[in-house]
C-alpha cells in the first residue's frame, strides 16, 4: 500500500506539471469552452491507454520498435498542431468569429497529439515497473498502476480543462475574442513546438 500511495502522489505530480497534452487541452477549452476541452481529455485518454497496453504486455524491444514506427505520426501531430496555431492567429487578427469543432474533432484531436508523443511510451516503461512490488504477479501489478495512472489524468487534465473553460468564457462576455484567439494560438504554438523537441527518442 505504501508503494502504491507513492506511485499515486508520484503520478499527481507529473500529470498537473503541463506538457504537450495539457497544453493541447487547455487551447481547446479557451478557443471552444470545457466541453470541448473535456472532449479531448477523452482522446488524449484514450491514446494513453494504448500506449499503457503496449507497456504493459509487451517487451522493451517491442516498446522501441513501436516508437519507431510512430516518427510520421509525430510529425503529423506537429504539423497539426502548427496549423492550429497559424489559423487561430490568422481568425485573431482577422477578427472573424470562432467555428467550434465537434465532438469527433475534439476527441480527434486530444487522440492525435498524446499518440504522436512516442516518449509517454519509454516514459511509462521505465516509470511503471518503478512501482511493482517483487513476489506479487506482475500482471496484475502493471494492470493495476495503468488504469490508477489513466484514471488520475482523466481527472487532472479534465480539471485543466474545466478551468481553461471559464477563462473562455469571461473573454467571451467581453467579447475579447481576439484576445481569446492569440491566447489558444500561443498555447497552440507552444504545444507543437514542444512535441517538436521531443520528437526523437530516448
């Protein structure tokens, strides 16, 4: 149980520190509000519990294997998420209004983002096995800390989201839509380019 405790407190802390995905998430929430925002908490959800399975069942081998083979997705994602920067600048400045994505594209793009990030993979195989208790199955060591770890993202990225909602929201009822635009365009930016700098592997 102590290990344990230690391995919840360990991950709280990791998962409120911003990277890529918190990033992603809170742009989204500015740009289109919680809902939107929680939406991509769903997809970046989602794409770590892929990764989790992969370390989880499979061999260190594999894990590098399958890093490799995600070098296009990432640069997809970079790309993407550049493309997302450039077009909220360009509707800042143009003064146009916001179009919201729906809930496929939100979830689409949560999904995208965490996926093309192939260092959660080496992250989560040398972090998890950190919090595995000897002459206990294995298995069930590993199933166990994979869904706690996804369960507390769930919560922490879902509260980035809820709180970057209600910024979204004050900048609409001034109408600081521009403001609202140069802001989700920054943190866009500052998304790409990080997933930028951790696109080679370990």
């Amino acid at each position: 149980m102590d290990l344990y405790l230690s391995f919840v407190v360990t991950s709280s802390v990791l998962i409120l520190i911003p990277g890529p995905n918190v990033l992603v998430i809170v742009s989204t929430s500015i740009a289109h509000g919680s809902r939107r925002g929680l939406q991509t908490v769903l997809g970046t959800t989602a794409a770590m519990a892929i990764q989790l399975a992969v370390v989880a069942a499979a061999s260190v081998w594999f894990v590098h294997w399958v890093a490799a083979g995600l070098v296009i997705l990432q640069w997809l994602g970079i790309v993407y998420l550049f493309y997302l920067a450039a077009r909220h600048f360009y509707l800042g400045i143009s003064g146009s209004p916001r179009s919201e994505p729906g809930a496929n594209g939100s979830f689409g793009r949560g999904f995208l983002v965490s996926l093309a990030n192939a260092k959660t993979l080496f992250f989560f195989s040398a972090f998890l096995p950190q919090f595995v208790s000897p002459g206990q199955a294995y298995a069930w060591q590993i199933g166990s800390l994979s869904l706690s770890f996804l369960v507390l993202a769930l919560v922490g990225d879902g509260l980035y989201a809820v709180f970057a909602g209600k910024l979204s929201r004050l900048l609409a009822a001034r109408r600081w839509h521009g403001v609202q635009h140069s802001i989700s365009g920054t943190v866009f930016l500052g998304a790409g380019t990080w997933l930028w700098l951790l696109r080679k592997p370990v």
